[in-house]
C-alpha cells in the first residue's frame, strides 16, 4: 500500500450579504507539501449567486475567484503573493477575511495522491456543472509530479 500523506484544505465560499450569513461554495484550496502539491479549482455558480444577489458584479467575483487559482498555481503574472513558497502561498489564501469572497477554516485528512482528493472534494462541496473548474494541477515548481 502507497504511503499516506497529509493535507489540508479549505472551501473557498462567495459570501453576497456578510449580515445575512449566506454563502455560496465556490471552490476548495489544496496543498500537500510531502507530495509538492498546491491547487485550487474554481467555480461561479452565476444563477445561483444572482438569485441570493442580484446586484452582484459577476464580472469582479469570477476575476478575483480565478486570482486563487492563479495564486495556488504560483502563475508568474498573478502578482507578488503567486511569488511566495508554496506554504506562505496557502496560508495567505486561507487567511480569514471579511470580503465577499471568503474561506472556510482548514481542514486536514490523509491521501496517497492528493489530485484525486482535489477533484473528489471539488465535486462534492462545489461543482453543479462537471468541467467547469479552473485549475491547472500542476505540481509545485521544483518538486517531482505526484503521479510519477
């Protein structure tokens, strides 16, 4: 049996109204250093969202959702956070904050390959239309594949 490695993770949520305590699940932060492992899939449910708020700007959620994704993935252009080492990159991404854009606390389990996970809790806690997610699920620079 493979070895088991540790990760944590954490549901990124679209929060519309902070004082009515709703929120919309919208993506799930991956990272699993033993296997050089950091991701981020993304979601925008609009029909979901517009029918909590209407007068949501779309536009400005999917840009700053698909900046996690860029983050996780260390992207060259996605600014001076996507620069930082992999943990500082995750624990500036999971860091509370009281935007509409938001994170659950972290959670941690145990896998043998943690894309496999990504994927599973991205489908369960998020996706309403497969194949939709942004992510690139790469590993992390400098480290070998976990599929290899």
């Amino acid at each position: 049996m493979p070895e088991l490695s540790s990760f944590d993770y954490a549901v990124v949520r679209i929060v519309p109204r902070v004082d009515r305590e709703e929120f919309l699940n919208a993506g799930v932060i991956l990272f699993c250093l033993e296997r050089g492992f950091l991701d981020a899939r993304v979601h925008v449910d609009e029909q979901r969202l517009l029918t909590i708020w209407p007068d949501l700007d779309l536009e400005a959620v999917q840009l700053h959702l698909s900046a996690f994704a860029r983050i996780a993935q260390g992207e060259k252009d996605a600014g001076p956070i996507a620069r930082l080492a992999p943990r500082e990159r995750f624990h500036w991404l999971v860091a509370p904050r009281s935007t509409v854009i938001q994170v659950s606390p972290v959670h941690s389990g145990l896998c043998e390959e943690p894309e496999p996970v990504l994927s599973d809790l991205f489908q369960k806690l998020v996706e309403t239309c497969p194949g939709s997610a942004v992510s690139s699920a790469r590993p992390l620079p400098g480290r070998a594949s976990s599929s290899s």
